[in-house]
C-alpha cells in the first residue's frame, strides 16, 4: 500500500537528522529545504500510486477475478440516451449500459445512478468458476489417442462460469436469452485473449427424496387410518404375498380416500411440517454450486421438532426439464452417492419432490 504524503515526509526528516552537515538549516516554516521536503514527498507519493495501480490491474486473472467481475457485471439500466448532454451509449455494449475503459480496467459507466440503481442492476446473485486440471486426463497407462479424446471431452483449459440471479427467495437462472447474450458480450470484452470461457445459467436440477421418518406421534399428527400405509412402503425388504395384497388395496383406496393432508404436520400448529420445511430450509443454505450429502440432510432432520429417527431410503435427480422437451427428463438413482453437486449449481425448489412415511415411534414398548 503506498505511503502517505507525511509519512514520507516523516522519514525524509529522520534521514536529515542523521546527517550532521544539514544541523545548520534554519528550522523557520517558510525554509526553503522544507519546501523541497514536501516537493519530493509528493512527488514520491504520486509515483507510488501509480506503481500499486499498476501492480493491481496487471495482476494475473485467477478463477476468483472472473467470479469477482460476474458479480459485478450491471444490466439493463440505460445512464442517459440523449446526445445533447453529451453522454452516448457505447455502441459495443449490449445491454442499455456504458462499458467504458478506466484506470486500467473495464467498468460501467454509473456516474449517473444511485447505489440502490446500481445494485438493482447488478442482476446475478450468485457465481461459480472452475476449470479441468491437465493432470485429469494425463494418465501414462493410457493411449496418446485416449488421453487426446479426454482432453476435448473434459474441455482442459476452458474455464467454466455457472451464474444464477435470485427472484423473490428463490434461486433462478438469469434471463435466457436476453441477460446470458448479454453477459456473455461483457466477459468475451474483458477476459484474456485466447482464453476460452463456456457460460451456463441454467434452470435448477430436480430433486426427489425418499424418507422414513419414525415421529413423536405426540407432537406430530398422523392420521390413523394412514399408519399402516406408511409402515409397509417403509419396508426395505421383499414383502410377502399378503403384504403385497394390502399394500395393493390401501394404493386402490387411496384414488377415492387420498393420505391425510395434516400428516406430519405439528398438533399444535397444523400449518408447521417440520420434515418438509427442515428439508427445504437444508436445500436453501447450500451455497450456490455445493454439495448436496446425505448425511448432512438427515442430520439437519433429525434436530426438526418431533422427529425421532429420519432414514433418507433413496434420492433421485435430474437436469431441469428442457422447455421444448415433451417429457421431464428421466431421474438418476443417486442413493448410493454420498455427495453430489447439481449441473446448475442449485435446485429447482418449485419442482422439488417428497415421498416421506411418517411413522410412529413406538420402540420403547416392544418386548426386549
């Protein structure tokens, strides 16, 4: 960090009074060597700054600088369209915004917004970037044409930026195609030449759970009629023929008499589900390209209020639903992965599904 213009004054005067030829200076204010002191010192001070500017924007663009410009990256808020003030829009901007060059470094234009304009206009929330290490695919056991076909199948040396914004509470992509064209302009303007950059926004991947859930049936509410449905498809073994027939009969009567709405809801408060909101409040916390485990699910489960003994029996997931697809796309079996990271850095919570057999907790009266 440069000096200030007294500290390097400060050490100017110590190196003087080292030096026992200058005693003899006369110490009035308007001394003329006083004059030089400050002279210098400011001449030094402004060096220095432009040393550490230079040093900043000359430094090498990590993954972290590509994150830091996404996240600062402003769309649609026009600065002024009227020539006669002497403002006009560069005509290399694609998004209504001035992208200008200053001190060093693109920026955009906001000499004209307020600090609420301007960050209302800085539209993605949420930014990831990574890229494939060479090591990956450089294996000595395999064939030069086996390693050649890995290395444009895992794209080595790309680097990959996953954005989302953030509408209402919820995670969302950015405007396709008008927010993604127009993001992707402002990183090819300002990335290294010869740097190849893949961009994604995409909608939340979808996200079914299974769960048995052994409950205080004192403070969480199940239907009776309802106890012995959950306890055979909580079963993770081969039912025999006449568990079969009557797990059969409850699925027919459940088209005309469905589940209990209330089930796993608290007694005292049939609106609060502490299973489903647990759940929902996990998904929400993990942060944007993270992790999805299991064992931090059902940890987070087991604190809900009533819960005695969650078992997450199966988790499924897939990509977003392509709008022009005709079917949702088929879910992959991910029970016997202990984590996993969403190909949208998220979850889509509109689509998120349960499949959850409360079931009472009655282990203290069984005969030991």
């Amino acid at each position: 960090m440069a000096r200030t213009i007294a500290e390097i004054q400060n050490e100017i005067l110590i190196e003087k009074g080292k030096q026992t030829s200058l005693n003899g200076l006369t110490e009035s204010k308007a001394a003329i060597w006083k004059l030089w002191i400050n002279i210098v010192a400011t001449a030094i001070w402004i060096h220095e700054k432009i040393v550490e500017k230079n040093a900043l924007i000359s430094r090498p663009h990590t993954l972290n600088w590509y994150r830091e410009q996404a996240l600062n990256f402003h769309y649609g808020m026009p600065i002024d369209t009227d020539s006669s003030n002497g403002i006009s829009l560069d005509p290399d901007s694609s998004n209504r915004m001035s992208l200008i060059w200053k001190e060093g470094s693109y920026q955009f234009d906001t000499s004209k917004l307020s600090e609420t304009q301007i960050e209302e206009a800085k539209i993605i929330k949420h930014c990831a970037v990574s890229e494939i290490d060479l090591e990956t695919v450089l294996d000595p056991n395999k064939k030069p044409e086996e390693i050649f076909s890995d290395y444009f199948h895992n794209k080595v040396g790309v680097v990959f930026i996953k954005v989302a914004t953030v509408k209402g509470d919820k995670i969302s992509r950015i405007d396709v195609p008008n927010e993604l064209f127009a993001f992707k302009e402002y990183i090819a303007k300002i990335k290294d030449a010869g740097n190849h950059v893949f961009i994604t926004s995409d909608q939340g991947d979808v996200l079914k759970l299974h769960l048995n859930v052994y409950i205080d049936p004192l403070t969480i509410y199940i239907d009776p009629k309802d106890i012995e449905y959950y306890q055979l498809k909580s079963l993770n073994r081969l039912l025999s023929d006449k568990e079969k027939i009557k797990l059969a009969e409850y699925e027919l009567a459940l088209l005309t008499d469905p589940l209990n709405e209330k089930n796993g809801s608290l007694i005292v408060d049939e609106e609060e589900f502490p299973v489903i909101n647990t759940v929902r409040e996990h998904l929400k916390n993990i942060e944007f390209n993270g992790a999805f485990v299991k064992t931090y699910l059902v940890d987070a489960i087991q604190k809900a209020e009533g819960v005695k003994i969650p078992i997450l029996t199966k988790v499924q997931t897939s990509v977003a639903k392509n709008p022009n697809d005709a079917q949702n796309p088929t879910l992959t079996d991910a029970t016997n992965i202990e984590y996993f990271i969403p190909k949208a850095g998220y979850f889509d919570m509109d689509t998120l599904e349960f499949e959850v057999n409360y079931i009472p907790y009655t282990f203290y009266r069984d005969k030991q």
